[in-house]
C-alpha cells in the first residue's frame, strides 16, 4: 500500500469517527438547525407509528384501577408513575408532599319500599364523594321532587323530613357540554347543605351526563358549617325518570336510602415531578400536568388518566425524537383534584419552587378524546406572539388550532406568579357519557385520538421552551 494511500485511508477513518460521535436528529440533540416546525413533524411521525401513550395508560390502570385520593390506590399509581418516569430517562424524578382528605365509599343502595300491591323497586344510586353515610337501616322517607333551588325554598315545610330529588336535567341544547355541566353542577355540590336548611332527611340528584343509562356518576359535594349533614347520592339518569314517573302517579311513595360511605381524616399523599432538564436555562419551566386520583367507579381512563400519560407521553416524544429543549420541560401528576385541588395549591407553594420560574403551564383534564385544538392565555384572545403556532397545530390535526383559554384546577394557583396557563381541548361530545361513573374505562379511550393530545402539548411545551414567552 502506498503512502499516499495509506494517509487518505486513515483522514477517510477519522471523518466517519467524527460522524459517529457527533450528535444526530434522532438519538441525541438536534443540529442547531431543527425548526419547530420540523421537530413538530417528528414527533408526531414518532407518535402515531408507537401509540405509546395508550401503553402507557394501560400500565396504570392496571397497577392502580381506582385511585380514589388518598388510597392504597392512589399511592400504587405515584409508586408505579414514579418508576415509569425514571425508565423513561425522565430527571429530577422526585415526590413533593401532599395532606388530603382520606374518604370511603361503602354500600350503596336505594330502594322505593312496597306499599300495598306496589313491588320493591331497586334504584341504582351511589354516594356524592364527601357525603356523610346514613344510619345502618337507612334513610326511608317520602320524596319531594324539584328542578332548581327556587322550586325547594317554594315547597317550605313540605320538604322537612323527605328526600328532596333534584331532577334537573342536563340541557342538550347547550353545544359544549361543560357549559351544560357547569350549569347543573351546583344541585351536586351545594343540593345537600340547600335541602338541609328546608329540614329534608336526604338528597338525591340527577346525575350529570346527557345519556339515558342505569350508571350513576358521582362527584364532588360540600357542607357548609352551621349546616345539619345529610346524606347524599346520585341517581342514575333511567331511574331519575322512572322515579320521577312513579312520583306523579303516588306522590307519598317513600324510599329508603342506605350509604355506608365515611370520612377517615386527613391522610399524607404526593404530588409527582420528572423532568427533561434545559439545556441553556433549566431554571425556567415550562409544565405539562394532569391529576392522579380518580373516582371510584370506573378505573378513571379519561379522567384523569389520560392527563397524566399525555404529560408524560408529551415529554417522552421530545426526547425520542432527539430533542433537547431549551428549558426545562416538566411533567407533574397532581394529587387531590377531585377532592378540592390541594394538590395544585401545595406544588404552587412548595420549597421546591425557590428558584423557579415557571413560564407557562397547560393541564389535561378533559378526558382522551380527539384533540381539537389547544387553549392558551386564558383571556378573551391568544396572545399575539403565539398566533402563528395555531397554524403548525392545524398542519398536525388540530382542526382548530389555538384558541384562547386554556388552565385547570391544578394549574391555576400558578397563576398568581404570573405563569402563562393553557390546556388541552380534545372533542367533549362524550366526555359526559363516561365522567365520573363506572364506564370511565379503558376501553372508551381509542389510542390514536390519545396519542395526538399528547403531541399538541409536546410541541406547545418544545416550542416555548425553545423561543420562550
């Protein structure tokens, strides 16, 4: 071999060894180069050939079917979430203290008690969560049935004694069904503490769904001090009907409720964090979060299990697609949000925020259907520096790209350090069919629909890590 040979040969080696340590698109950080625009398409090339974010939701609803707060089960799914986020290549994989409320559901049963010739007929209820339970035999008392607070204070002395059965509807002409829900959520949450100042012995309350079914859907209620506590429940959507029928033909039936849900105090849980740390200012965050705890029912597939693989997802497909952000792009699994948000209000305030900025945070806790586009700002208009990224959204399949809004339960305390909120917004057409009831499984959830809310929130939180606010 000739000199000149043997020298071409060894400068041909030493390039090819340059190549192989220099970092590439795919299996390390991107060449300075990589738009937006082009690590958007990555990761949802990356997305929707793994579906990996139903993968994920399955690992949890099996290692934690219920997760009602402050659960063995609640603590299975920061255990097994925790361990998920390390195997993921996540850092600052860490726990952060949470004190919530510890309650159990117990029996449940309605029945309208014979009368005569008249047979027993079984209701399917199930105890409002936070309700005080009855005593062992039960609640059986005559009911009065109403469609709003203004038609209980009207009954005065006729509702004393009874189970008052709030019996409204919720309006199917209302296109977005939060609104629906929202317009009806204050019978579940306040119906207790309004029938208990009319004397009444109980409350039952139409559950909050436009579906006609035996499944009744749960949810928060309170009490109010200085207020007798009575027991409350929901009754499922068919028989709220067949109740309501069977009233207008015996207006004195009586049923008899029996709940053996009970309150056992204030218990330790977690809020969870994992991190894919910044590059240039790790300091500044941005967050991707969704709820941990679930009602009891179902195994919570859409809410919120679909907000916590989303986040996690999310951050995944980042550095799958060998990105590196910025800033620091966090995923955090909240603790109590359906027991009043404590665990959004104590990440806000914990130790571990000294230091941190965050500069915008988006929540997902609309369930995993289709993603119609992505909230942001929270006011009446997007922000005009963000604008241009509704239309790389729609080039991925987010119809309606960023829309103003955006936030959570979860997110919300962090808007007092001035931290820009958004939210993701998938198709809520069946969201309702399943909230908070025993069909809120894994099966409802398609694995595509899943894994493309989890791209939206990857490419807001990369592009905002990226060019900041």
């Amino acid at each position: 071999m000739g000199r000149r040979l043997r020298f071409a040969l060894l400068a041909f080696a030493a390039v090819l060894a340059a190549a192989s340590l220099r970092p590439s698109a795919v299996g390390g950080q991107p060449p300075e180069t990589t738009s937006v625009d082009e690590a958007a398409r990555r990761m949802l090339a990356q997305g929707l050939r793994e579906e990996r974010a139903h993968d994920l939701l399955r690992g949890l609803l099996e290692a934690a079917p219920t997760r009602l707060t402050g659960s063995e089960g609640a603590e299975a799914a920061v255990e097994h979430m925790g361990k998920l986020m390390v195997d993921l290549g996540f850092t600052n994989v860490h726990r952060e203290a949470v004190l919530v409320e510890r309650w159990e559901r117990g029996v449940e049963t309605a029945v309208v008690e014979a009368s005569g010739q008249r047979p027993v007929i079984e209701l399917a209820v199930c105890a409002l969560g936070g309700s005080v339970g009855t005593p062992e035999a039960g609640v059986a008392a005559g009911v009065v049935e109403v469609r709003s607070f203004k038609e209980l204070e009207a009954l005065g002395p006729a509702a004393r004694g009874k189970v008052v059965f709030f019996n409204q509807p919720m309006d199917r002409a209302i296109l977005e069904p939060f609104r629906a829900y929202g317009a009806n959520a204050e019978q579940r949450v306040r119906g207790a503490v309004e029938a208990a100042r009319s004397g009444a012995a109980a409350v039952l309350v139409r559950s909050l769904t436009f579906r006609r079914d035996r499944h009744p859907h749960t949810g928060l209620m309170r009490y109010e001090d200085g207020v007798p506590r009575i027991p409350a429940a929901a009754i499922a959507t068919r028989d709220a009907d067949g109740l309501s029928a069977l009233l207008r033909a015996s207006p004195d039936l009586v049923v008899r409720l029996t709940l053996g849900c009970r309150d056992r105090g204030p218990v330790s849980s977690a809020n969870l964090v994992g991190d894919l740390r910044g590059a240039e200012r790790p300091e500044e965050i941005v967050l991707i979060g969704g709820h941990l705890d679930a009602w009891d029912l179902g195994t919570g597939a859409h809410d919120d299990g679909a907000g916590c693989v989303h986040a996690l997802e999310a951050l995944r497909l980042i550095k799958a697609a060998g990105l590196v952000p910025k800033r620091t792009i966090r995923a955090v699994l909240f603790m109590d949000e359906e027991f009043g948000g404590t665990g959004g209000r104590f990440y806000a305030g914990a130790p571990e925020r000294r230091g941190e900025r965050h500069l915008a945070a988006f929540e997902s806790d609309r369930g995993g259907f289709l993603p119609l586009a992505v909230g942001l700002g929270g006011g009446p208009g997007v922000p005009e520096r963000f604008k241009a990224a509704g239309g790389l959204l729609r080039s991925l399949g987010i119809v309606q790209g960023l829309v103003p809004g955006g936030g959570g339960v979860d997110i919300a305390p962090l808007a007092e350090r001035g931290v820009l909120l958004g939210g993701l917004i998938p198709d809520a057409a069946r969201y309702f069919d399943a909230h908070h009831s025993a069909l809120d499984v894994l099966d409802a959830v398609h694995p595509r629909e899943l894994e493309l809310g989890a791209v939206a929130l990857a490419v807001m939180a990369y592009l905002i890590a990226q060019d900041g606010i």
